[in-house]
C-alpha cells in the first residue's frame, strides 16, 4: 500500500495588496471491477433474484444498506490491515456487486443480498400502513424479471446514480459504469435490457478470445478516462485470460473545493503521531472557523464535518482525544463502530456548531484490493465457486462465476490553489460561541456522503500520511 506525502501547491497571484489565498481540496478517483470467468457445465432456465414481501426500495433505505455494507467492509479489511492505512470506496464496490446480482438467482443471490444489507431495504407489508406500494407482488416466492420487487433495488441505484451524476459547476462528482462482454458469449437480452436501464451501462464487446492484452487495453484506457487519468493500470497484464467472459466497471471520481479556505501560509511541517512513541513529519494545514462538531465523552473522540462548496458534500473526520491504546488509538472506536452510531454521531442536530482550530495534513493515498477473500469471508461464497455460482439471470448457460474483485482507489488532500473570489464573506463570531482545537495529528478514520441521499462515497483511515 503506498502512500506519498501531498505535492506541492500552484498559486494564482491575487491583486496587489491582498493576501494569497489557496483552496484546498479533496481529489478522489476509485475503481471497482469484476471478472467473469467460464467454465462448461449444464443449462438452466432464467430466474431473477427474490425478496419477498419486501416494499420498492427508497433512496434513503438503499444508502442505509450501502453504508452498512461499508462499514461491514472496513472491519473485514482491518482484520489484516492491523495498523495501516485503509480507503476504499463502498459506494463503487456496491454499484458493481448490485450489477451483478442483477443476474443472480438461488443461494447466490441470497448470500449477495445478505451481505449487502439489500434484505433489509424494505419493511414487511404488515409493518405500516404508510409504506410505499411495490411495483408487484410476489408469486409462489419467485420474482420475474419486469415488475418485482428484486427490482426495485436496482431502480432504487438508479435514482442514486442520478443524483449522484447531477449535472454542477461546484464540483466533480460522477460515478460511471461499463460491461465489456466476449463478443462470442450469449448474454441475455433481458439481462442487457435491465442493466442499461438501471445502471446506464452501454456494453462493449470485446475479444478475450484470442485478444485478450487488446481487450485488457481497451478497458484500462476506459478507466482512465473516467477518472481524469488518475487510476491507470487498473488491470495488470496477465490479470485477465482467453476464459474471461465479462468485466464489469465502476469508476466514481470526486474534485471538490473547501466551502472554508486555508491560508497557504499556514500550513507548515508538523509531527505526525503514528503511535505512542513514533512520529513522522507532515506538511499541516491550519484554518480557524467555524465547524459543526460533537465530542463523544463515553469513546473519547471527537467528529467534525468539513462541508464542501454548495453543501451537497461533506468530509468527516473522526479523531479520538489521544492515543489511548498500544496501536493507532482508534481501537474503541472501531470494536463499538457501526453504521447506526455513525449516522448518529454525524447527524448535523447532534453537532454543535464551534469556532475551531483546524489542523488537518496534507495527504495523498493509493491503495488497491482483490476483494475475493474478503468478500467470501462476509459470506458471498457462491458467487466465487464455479460449481455452486448461479448467473443464470445473465446467460442461460451456468457456466459463470466471478475469478476476481479488483477495487482501486485514490485520494489527494492539498491545497491545489485557486483564487479566492472577492464575495466571500468575513464571519463574525458571537462571543458565546465555544472555542475548540481539532488537531488531525494522530490516526483517524474519515468519510466522504453524498449529503442529500446520506450515502457513504468513500471511506478510509488514515494511520501514517
């Protein structure tokens, strides 16, 4: 896992007399991708996945699904990333494995469902009476394809998708999906029909065949597209072989400029704490605002939101009071973490507002996974044995299963300099206002939401900058 420190910053010159002021910024790029392989074995009749009894699926119940899933995920991946840097994009991984349980049935598409929290999307029908109608019932268990409930997890990621994807001017933010199917291999139409409607996909064929190192080209070249060139490489040679039969693709890319700007002038080289004993050097920002903030007493932490411009998305940053603990001190926390207390704790009417003394480190940080394991340990074991996988909701022939989850993703926080524009605001603090010091200068854990949809884009810790 590599981690490089920030580069250095580019300033625009202000008129003469005035102060030069740098934006900071929060730049990230992630990339989800799956591989299908194939192996011979017997035909089977088309069958989408069921959830019975459940309602259409919400855009806010969908997220709660997802940012279970994410920090399901994280825990998973701390189990042997003990003391080390952590980041991935949940949000991505879960747009591809919803893609692919769009072609799941039996036990493989209920393990999936059960790990990504999609069982839980929806209440009984006896549960209220306010519940929104589903678009069907039901019959005998089993769901077709055009008017069930299964789908409604997959319109509720369409809805996600848009809003994620709205068109602005404040920021970068877009979350793209692509298929690469062997030109030769009898996917589906329905298949084909459902995921570009629902993830707005355009499928590429392509030649694993017999060009396998030009398909594994052309789909690198797709992904550096999608995110401005920053994640190159995605698939290594030899990463995908003439047994392939379909990649499918998530990029989300995010460039977003800080609503609270920074002084170039005060960032300056500070000790990081990597633990009790060690430190290492860092180039430290330094801004006082005011932020919304909350000091948990009981785990001994504090929680800040750093809004981005226009407020539709914000960083959180979770820093314990201390390095309590004989690892990064964030121990506690991560044992009592789950995504009910962390909606709580970054739920704005629980956050007091607070003149702060900010200190955050410039970072910039790359990592990439096989989700493989990881993923079969949370129980999506199916989906990865070639002879229990069952993607007939794909293709009549069982043949497929997923070879490898290949989850790539990159953040930079620096103070990447644009002008400061001349109508911002001078904040005038009231006197009762409760003054705070938040100094990131020890490990903390951190996530990026979608702020309208409570949707966790990205999620990480930060153990060494």
């Amino acid at each position: 896992m590599g981690i490089n420190e920030g580069t250095g910053t580019l300033i625009q010159e202000e008129d003469v007399g005035k102060k030069r002021e740098v934006q900071p910024f929060l730049h990230f790029q992630n990339i989800h991708c799956l591989t299908y392989h194939q192996q011979i074995l017997t035909e089977d009749i088309l069958t989408l996945p069921s959830l019975a009894g459940f309602q259409a699926v919400s855009m806010e119940s969908l997220s709660a699904s997802t940012n279970s899933f994410a920090l399901d995920l994280y825990k998973k991946l701390n189990e042997t990333s003990k003391g080390q840097n952590i980041f991935f994009a949940p949000w991505s991984i879960a747009t591809a494995l919803a893609m692919v349980y769009l072609g799941a049935k039996g036990d493989t598409a209920a393990q999936m469902a059960k790990v990504l929290h999609f069982n839980q999307t929806g209440r009984e029908e006896s549960s209220s009476e306010t519940t929104r109608p589903s678009l069907g019932r039901p019959k005998n268990g089993e769901m077709g394809p055009e008017h069930e409930a299964a789908e409604d997890i997959h319109a509720g990621f369409k809805e996600l998708l848009s809003a994620i994807n709205k068109p602005r001017n404040t920021y970068s933010l877009k979350s793209a999906n692509q298929l690469f199917e062997e030109e030769t291999y009898p996917l589906l139409p329905k298949f084909l029909e459902l995921i570009t409607r629902y993830y707005k996909v355009k499928p590429q064929a392509v030649n694993f065949k017999t060009a396998v190192e030009q398909a594994r080209a052309q789909i690198n070249s797709w992904v550096e597209n999608e995110t401005e060139r920053k994640i190159q490489n995605l698939l290594p040679a030899g990463s995908l072989d003439s047994h392939t039969v379909l990649v499918l693709v998530n990029a989300i890319y995010f460039k977003g400029n800080w609503e609270k700007r920074f002084l170039e002038k005060d960032t300056s080289e500070t000790p990081f704490r990597l633990s009790k004993t060690r430190t290492k050097p860092v180039q430290m920002m330094f801004l006082r605002d005011t932020f919304l903030i909350l000091h948990e007493t009981t785990m001994k932490f504090q929680i800040i939101e750093l809004p981005y411009v226009e407020n539709e998305v914000s960083m959180f940053i979770l820093l314990p009071d201390d390095i309590s603990d004989n690892t990064t001190g964030l121990e506690l926390v991560e044992r009592e973490l789950t995504y009910e207390k962390l909606a709580e704790w970054s739920n704005s009417d629980n956050m007091m507002k607070a003149e702060v003394e900010l200190y955050l480190p410039k970072l910039k940080l790359e990592e990439n996974y096989d989700l493989k394991s990881t993923l079969s340990s949370m129980g999506i074991r199916n989906a990865f044995d070639p002879v229990q996988a069952d993607f007939t909701g794909m293709s009549v022939k069982k043949d497929l299963f997923i070879s490898k989850v290949i989850h790539k993703a990159f953040a930079e926080v620096n103070e990447e300099g644009t002008e400061a524009v001349a109508a911002t605001g001078v904040l005038v603090m009231r006197s009762r206002t409760p003054k705070v010091t938040f100094k990131a200068d020890h490990p903390f854990l951190f996530f990026i939401r979608h702020n309208k949809s409570q949707t966790i884009l990205f999620f990480g810790r930060l153990c060494s900058p």
